[in-house]
C-alpha cells in the first residue's frame, strides 16, 4: 500500500502528515481528539507553551493507552481462566462418560 498526505490541523498551524492508504480517517479521528485534548489544556493552564502542552497532550493520551492495554490484559487473563475451566470441565465430563462407559460394558459381559 501506498501512502497518501493527510493535512490536519493542530492549534491553529496545518501540518501534511504521510499516512497509509486507507487509514486517513483514522488519523483524522486521532488528530481531532488530540485537537480537543490540546484545547482543554489551553483553557486550564493558559500559561503553557506549544511544547509543554504537546507534551501534557503526550502524557494524557499515554495514560488512556496504558489504561487500555491494562484493562486488555486483564480482559484476556479471564479469558484464559474461563477458557482453563471449560477446558477442565470437559476433560472431567469425557473421563466420567468414559468411566461410565466402562461399567456399563463390564456388568453387560
């Protein structure tokens, strides 16, 4: 896939961001969020710079992220547990069938 320029624009200043090939709105998505991110900063602590508030911004979103990815993990451990359980009870269900099978073959003989 090729990439394709994608303007977005951040605090006032337009910047053409490479961006693959059918993920444009996406980055679009991502840029305003962050647009609305910066905005909230600015009207909280007018004192910020550029730099600090990209920096701020930086610091929030990596918050969200690990948040996130946190709540994945966890997400994906019960899943692993339920899955183990599922497992077990049917392993325990095939052996009792199978023990049942067994009896039921030797009191017939």
């Amino acid at each position: 896939m090729s990439n394709s320029a994608v303007d977005i624009t951040l605090q006032g200043r337009t910047y053409s961001i490479a961006c693959p090939a059918g993920q444009e709105a996406a980055l679009k998505a991502v840029a305003t969020k962050l647009e609305k991110q910066l905005a909230s900063l600015r009207s909280r602590t007018n004192s910020l710079s550029r730099e600090e508030l990209a920096i701020m911004a930086a610091l929030n979103i990596g918050y969200e992220l690990f948040e996130e990815q946190k709540k994945n993990q966890d997400y994906i451990r019960q899943m692993d547990e339920r899955i183990g359980l599922l497992q077990s009870t049917l392993e325990n269900a095939l052996v009792e069938r199978s023990r049942g099978d067994k009896s039921t073959e030797t009191t017939s003989e």
